[in-house]
C-alpha cells in the first residue's frame, strides 16, 4: 500500500508539473481529487490494510491528498497569471500608431452657393422661405400675372401633374405665397428646386432657383441696384461692375436682367463672354402692379422689387465649370474640388 501511494504522488505531482493550460489542470483534479479518483480510490482499498497499519496508512493518504490539493493550487496561480500575460500582450494596443481617416464630406457646389447668396443678402434683413416644389399653378403662373395661353408660358417647358397642378418652373411662387400671408415690409429669398422638360450643357430638368423679394413704402429700382451690386460684389468679388438691361417678365413692370463684369477677362471680351465682356446672372423688376393687387397689396401705397438667380449658373460661373451636367453626376472626383 506504501508502494501505491509513493507511485501516486510521484506521478500526480510529475503530471501536475506538466500542465500548460488551467483546463487541463481541472481534469487532472477531478481525476485525482473527485468522487471517482485515484485518492478516494485508495481510500476506499483501506478496508484490506491490516487494523495495526490502517492510522500510519490514513495518515499518508491523508498528508498525500493534502500535497496534491496544494500542487494543484499553485499550478493554477502561476497559470492564471501566465495566461493572463499572454492576453495582455496578444490584446496590446499601440497607441503610436496612426489612426484610420474616415473620409470628410462636403458641401454640393450649389449648395455652397446657396449659402454664399444667404450670407450676402442677410445684412439686408431678408427672411428665408421655401414653398412647395408640386406648385398649383395659381401659384406659378396665374398670381404671376401668366393667364393660360399667355405666350410667356413658353418660355418654361413645364411639367403637369393635372390641369392645374405641376412642378414649379420657378421660385417666383414663393412670392405670392409670402405676399398673400404676410402684409408688408416684405424681404423673402424663396431658396429651392425647380423643374423645365430642359436639358443640354448649360440646361437641367430640375435646377435651383433663388427668388427674392422686397415690398415696402417707397421702394425703387434704384433699391433694386443697390442690393443686387452689394451682393455681387460679395459673391463674385470686391471690383466687380454690374449693369441693368430691359427686359420683359410679366410679373415685373419694368423688368430688368443684371449682368456682371466677365472675371475671365476682365470686360475685355472673351469666349466666356461671348466677347461682349457682360454675363448674365439674373432677372429682375419692379413687382408688377396687378402682382401686387392680386396678392391684396395696394399698389398705390407699396412697391417693391424682385429677382430670381440660377443657382447651377452662378456655381458654373464661380468655379468655371463647363457642363451642368458635372453638377449632378455625383463623381466624387469632381464633388472633392469644392
Ligand atoms: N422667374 C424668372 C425665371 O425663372 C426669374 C425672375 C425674373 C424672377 C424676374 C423674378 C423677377 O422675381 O422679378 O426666369
């Protein structure tokens, strides 16, 4: 029985010794230690040791439990703490590295130039308002003194939803909009999306507009040029000259387009220019006396002045893009410029 035991505890501590991870560990204890291991095992063999020897016998047995309990517990620390330093340096972290850039958006060019007008006119203290893009015509023509039939409705290819509902042709809507809800002061830039059957380099069938309006006691064309110069002079740059041109708008009596000097060649002439040395931005008025009327305006008491401005024209003219069509291709290399 010595024998057996000796055998045991050589073999428990050598196999204890030759453990390399926590879970083989807890089989060796379970195989030693547990219900049906080797220890109970001679413990239940302790029946066949001769009474006179059976205390010197437990006693051994005893102290060899004892050992064994106490080899496995050291094991296990020094396990733990080597796994746990192999984690540690498995899950190491350097922080001297560099990082990953997550790419930056920014700004659509248009939008940039939407911003850019804002800005500009918000000195002036103009609000901003954006109407509906499926407009009533009411709203697009009609109050905009374009009765049906009305030949100026040519001028804006327009898409129809029914007879009397369509996709807006301009912001100029905004105006009446904002006429019949509020009385005057008036100062409104209507920002927005705007929709004609257009397309070629310099047309889209949906573009920006931007309208603006000014209703109040007193107010002339020349208010009209002094706002629209100041803007330009800010959105293009300090030196640039502008200049009225008549035209014809049937919300606008008179009516006006504004030209700015050519950037590229300075009023000189050039193929930007077609060589008249003057680019066309917008167009522009004196709201119309039955616009006014129309919206409960007296046109005896107030004035005001309007325009509208290409947003996709003043971006081109910015940034000397030469198609329209880059604007809405969503090619990151061009979208990456701005
Ligand atoms: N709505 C016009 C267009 O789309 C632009 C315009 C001209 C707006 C004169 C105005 C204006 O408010 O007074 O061509």
């Amino acid at each position: 029985m010595k024998e057996k035991i000796d055998r045991l505890k050589e073999r428990a501590l050598a196999a204890i010794a030759d453990t390399h991870i926590v879970k083989a560990l807890n089989e060796l204890k379970v195989s030693f230690l547990g219900k049906n291991g080797e220890i109970t095992g001679l413990l239940k063999g302790m029946k066949d040791v001769p009474p006179e020897e059976k205390p010197a016998i437990g006693k051994l047995v005893n102290g060899l439990r004892a050992e064994i309990e106490e080899a496995i517990a050291n094991r296990e620390r020094l396990l733990k703490e080597k796994e746990t330093a192999a984690r540690l340096e498995s899950e190491a972290i350097d922080v001297t590295l560099p990082g990953k850039a997550v790419a930056r958006g920014g700004l659509h060019p248009v939008e940039l130039v939407k911003n850019q007008l804002i800005e500009a006119f918000l000195p002036f203290g103009f609000d901003v308002y954006e109407g509906p893009e499926v407009e009533l015509d009411y709203y697009n023509f009609k109050q905009l003194n374009i009765p049906d039939d009305h030949p100026a409705r040519d001028m804006q290819d327009t898409f129809y939803i029914t007879d009397s509902i369509l996709l807006r042709t301009q912001t100029s809507a905004g105006q009446i909009r904002w006429m019949e809800k509020e009385k005057p002061p008036i100062r409104i830039l209507s920002p927005g999306r705007v929709y004609r059957s257009d397309y070629d380099a310099t047309h889209s069938p949906m573009f920006h507009q931007m309208e603006g309006l000014v209703v109040d006691k007193g107010i002339t064309l020349c208010d009209l040029k002094g706002v629209l110069e100041e803007v330009c002079k800010k959105v293009f740059d300090p030196g640039v000259k502008t200049r009225l041109r008549p035209s014809y708008f049937p919300f606008t009596e008179p009516s006006v387009e504004i030209d700015v000097s050519c950037s590229e060649c300075g009023g000189k002439g050039c193929s930007l220019c077609k060589g008249t040395g003057w680019i066309e931005i917008l167009g522009a008025g004196m709201v119309n006396r039955v616009v006014l009327e129309n919206c409960g305006i007296d046109p005896d008491v107030y004035t005001g002045f309007a325009f509208g401005v290409g947003l996709e024209r003043i971006a081109m003219l910015k940034y000397g893009i030469p198609d329209i069509r880059y604007l809405f291709d969503n090619d990151i290399r061009f979208l990456k410029q701005f």
